[in-house]
C-alpha cells in the first residue's frame, strides 16, 4: 500500500519529519537552509517554504508547517531589537496551508498563543520524555509547544508538574563552569536563574528529545518526534475518514 505524502515545511534536522515517518508518512523536508538537508532524515528540497506550498502544496496528502519561532519566542522577548529582526509567519504561512484544501497544522512555541487558532499544547511529560544526568539524577524535558490544525486533533493527559528536574535543549543556557559538578550546575540553574537547566552531554540532550542524528544546534530547534508521531496518527485518520465519505 502506498503511504501517505506529508510536506514538512521550515523542516530543520527533522525532529517533525521523524514522527511523521513512525506515524506512517513519507515525508518531504524544505527549508530555505540548504545545510539541514544533510542530517535530514528523509527527501529534501532546498528552497523557500512558503513559495514551494504556493505551488506544490495541493499535491501532498497532508502538511505540517514550523514557521521560524524566533520572533515569537521568549529567548528574544527582552530584546525588541532582536525580536524585529525575525519575521512572524505564522498568518502568511496559514492562508497557503488553506488554499491547499488539505489537512495541515503549524506548530510553534507556546508565547504563539495570541497568533494561533485554538491550538493544543504538547508537553514532553505527557509522552514520559526524559533522561538521566550524567551523575544518575532523573531529569524531565517538559517541551512546551502548541499545534494548530484544520482537522480535529487532541492532546494526550498532560500530567502535573511537580519538583523534579527540568531540563531543556536550547541555545542560551548557562555552560557549566570548570570543575562544577552536574548537582552544583542545575542548583546554580534552578537557583540563580529560575530554571533553564542545559545538560552538558550531547548524549544526554539526544535521550531527552529521543534524536540521535542531529547537531546540537538542530536539536536546539527541533520538537520532539514522539510529538510529531502522535498528530501524525490523528491526521492519518483525518486522510482516511475524507478518502471513506
């Protein structure tokens, strides 16, 4: 049987194109930066996103878009300077995915929020994602990131966060000193930061997001593919459910 052909638009490294594939997609990847394309887990294509839906769009069964969340996140949120340095898509990127008249979704950071339409969130503990330290302690990837779709979508149980240890892959967290133990770094994090723990071991950042082929400068910017691999069923299911009626 043929599988079903997703467009992974503003693709990156892949973490998306990952769980769609688990989810039963063949998948192609675009983004404007061709150097992606050489950790890319699947077809790649090189050019400008929002041209290539314009024009291809319509003939993939599904789309999923990852407009670029720097002008929404909150690593520029203090600096305006920066923030207006990066373009906001999200509006632009959605008036193509409707032309198309397939099912899609954006995805983007949760300080999105004011610019989606009724999204869902998706935390990392709702699909049980962490690691252990380098030192053994349990650290919890929590992921924040909201999804938007023209076709209903739900969200797994998101369970309470509590005391444990949160942990991030992304650029900006505080490097971990000469002869500071894994426990001095997270106290020093968690203490004199409010947070934004960073593991220093490229292993550990991989267990955490469960990627093992990116840099870690596209894991900084990656989702989760158990995220991906749990829309990916549900749009699976919207493909079936128009194909049947």
């Amino acid at each position: 049987m043929t599988r079903p052909r997703l467009l992974d638009l503003f693709c990156g490294e892949g973490g998306a194109a990952a769980g769609y594939i688990t989810a039963g997609f063949d998948v192609t990847g675009v983004d404007l930066n061709a150097t992606v394309g050489r950790h890319y887990p699947s077809e790649f294509i090189a050019t400008d996103a929002l041209a290539y839906i314009a024009t291809h769009g319509a003939d993939f069964d599904a789309i999923h878009a990852s407009p670029p969340c720097q002008g929404y996140t909150i690593a520029t949120a203090g600096n305006p300077t920066a923030r207006a340095k990066h373009q906001r898509l999200i509006a632009a990127t959605r008036e193509l995915l409707i032309l198309t008249g397939r099912p899609w979704v954006i995805e983007n950071v949760e300080q999105a929020r004011r610019q989606m339409r009724d999204p869902i969130l998706l935390c990392g503990r709702m699909f049980g994602l962490g690691a252990d330290d380098e030192d053994g302690l349990p650290l919890v990837l929590d992921r924040h990131r909201l999804f938007e779709s023209n076709v209903p979508i739900l969200a797994p149980a998101h369970p309470k966060h509590g005391a444990e240890q949160v942990a991030g892959v992304y650029g900006g967290g505080r490097a971990r000193k000469p002869g500071q133990t894994a426990a001095e770094h997270r106290y020093s994090c968690r203490h004199d930061r409010g947070g934004g723990y960073v593991p220093r071991s490229k292993a550990v950042k991989q267990a955490l997001l469960g990627i093992d082929w990116m840099t870690v400068r596209g894991m900084q910017e990656s989702i989760p593919p158990a995220y991906s691999a749990h829309v990916g069923a549900q749009l699976l299911a919207a493909i079936e459910s128009r194909a049947a009626a």
